[in-house]
C-alpha cells in the first residue's frame, strides 16, 4: 500500500455551514478533485468543535498538497465566510 504526504490545514469561519455550502468554494474542491484524479483526494468538512473549516489533501508530493490546500483555504477567506 503506498501512503501519501499529507496536509491539513484548519481555517477558522464564522458559519461553517455558509463556507462549506458556498457555490465558489465548492468549485474549487471539484476542480482540485478533478485536477488529483487518482493520484490524492481532498477532504472539506466542518469541524464538530471549533468554529473552523478543515481542508486536508493527499497527493504524490508535499508541494502539490500543499498547493491544492492553498488553493481552497484562499477561496473561502477570499469569500469572507
């Protein structure tokens, strides 16, 4: 079994619920989801005890995980949430 690097990164919100469900923050995890096909995958998920979204990848490198984090954590402190 290959174990891929990993980053997560927390990212702290006023509505979880609005983060998550806002339409430009969901078209960036597809598009990193597209873009990592079978080669990682990102998880977006709220956290059941902080006030923060929590935005991990897996990829082959640590540069593309942490690219593709970057990516979302700029669109959903971008969008003000």
């Amino acid at each position: 079994m290959l174990i891929y690097p990993q980053v997560l990164q927390n990212v702290k919100v006023y509505d979880k619920a609005a983060a998550q469900a806002d339409e430009d923050v969901q078209l960036a995890v597809e598009r990193v989801a597209k873009e990592l096909g079978d080669t990682g995958r990102i998880l977006v998920r709220e956290s059941g005890t902080e006030p923060v979204i929590r935005v991990m990848v897996e990829a082959t490198t640590h540069e593309i995980c942490q690219k593709y984090v970057n990516e979302v954590v700029d669109t959903i402190t971008r969008k003000g949430h």
